[in-house]
C-alpha cells in the first residue's frame, strides 16, 4: 500500500493538493515522507512518516478556497478503534498545516547555512 511518489506533479491531485506537497517537499527536503497510494479524492492526500506511527490526511474540499483542513493520525490506535487520538483541523493556511505536519510526523528539517 505505501508508495514514495517522486514527481509530484504526476500525482493524479487536484493543483492544491500539488501545491501543499510542493511546500512541504520545499521546507524539509525530498524523501521525508511517504505518500500513502490509496483511492482517496483528487481534493485529498495521506502522507505518513518512515516509521508509520503517524499519518497526516491533507484535503482541500469543504474548506475555503486556499485553506485546508487536516487529521493528525495515529493508524495504530484508529484501527483498533479503542483509543482513537485522531486531532481534527479545518480552514487552515498552508503555512500552518506544513508546520503542523513536520510536528506530527516528526520530520527532521535539514539546516541551511547562510554564508
């Protein structure tokens, strides 16, 4: 089911889904994530981190143009349904759902140096 999808652009996405990715790939480098190959809408995207102890769905639809909305996933505890910690997020700016993804997925950021 997992798929690292390279050229995002070839991503069968809406262009805001493209765009979020792009922006996330821009902050934290190529290859922090994985995007999850599942029949989701062409307005939505679930990423996950390398170890898989957490996921983000990214979605476009029933937000406000420019705005997403975003779950902050646990897929252990959803698929056992006993202790579901999924946090729930809409009308947000790209700025803070890249922020917030990189927290949840615990992506390190590279430095860069300013000479």
């Amino acid at each position: 089911m997992r798929k690292g999808h390279r050229n995002i652009w070839a991503l069968a996405k809406h262009p805001s889904i493209k765009r979020i990715l792009l922006r996330l790939e821009q902050k934290v480098g190529p290859g922090k994530v994985i995007i999850l190959n599942e029949a989701l809408d062409e307005k939505a995207i679930r990423i996950t981190s390398y170890s898989g102890e957490a996921s983000a769905y990214i979605y476009s639809y029933a937000q406000t143009e420019g705005r997403y909305g975003l779950d902050l996933e646990h897929p252990a505890l959803i698929e056992t349904d006993l202790n579901d910690q999924t946090k729930h997020h809409n009308e947000l700016t790209s700025d803070q759902v890249i922020r917030l993804v990189i927290s949840h997925l615990e992506i390190r950021q590279e430095l860069q140096l300013i000479s």
